[in-house]
C-alpha cells in the first residue's frame, strides 16, 4: 500500500487535508504524480510545478512543500506540502 498524505497551510494552521491510497502495481514516481493530481483536483488547485528544491527535499524527506513559487496562479494559502506515509 502507498498513501501520501497533502495538507494545505495558512498562517500555521492546517486548513485541509486528504490520504491518498495506491494499491497499484506501478513505480513510485507515477504513483507520486498521480496522488498529487488528485490531490489538487481535490483542493481545486493547478499542478504545481517541481522546482529544484523540491526533487531535493522529496529524496531525501519523502516530504516538500510547495509555496507560490511552484504555482503559477495566485494561491490563497502558504504551502501545500506532501508527505508519504506508507511504502509498500
């Protein structure tokens, strides 16, 4: 099972939050990108995009945060941040 969890911050406060689960047999990369859609198709967001230090932050964390920097609408909100939570 995989499951990445993205929550939205404003001012330091959790404002949303969802799991993603993936039971699929597919890499863990396509299983990132296509939590992370979902992800903003939930929250209603664009994709952000994934800037360097992103890639950077998600090998060696598992986690990152995207700020207004990785949108390229204005977003009402400080960051979205993903994090996994289960490998299988």
């Amino acid at each position: 099972m995989f499951r990445l969890w993205g929550k939205m911050w404003e001012s330091n406060h959790l404002i949303k939050d969802i799991v993603i689960d993936d039971d699929s047999e597919d890499t863990r990369t396509h299983k990132i990108f296509r939590a992370l859609q979902e992800i903003c198709y939930k929250f209603d967001l664009e994709n952000p995009i994934w800037l360097d230090n992103n890639i950077a932050d998600f090998k060696r964390h598992s986690r990152t945060r995207f700020n207004q920097d990785s949108f390229i609408e204005h977003i009402s909100f400080d960051y979205l941040e993903i994090q996994v939570i289960e490998e299988d």
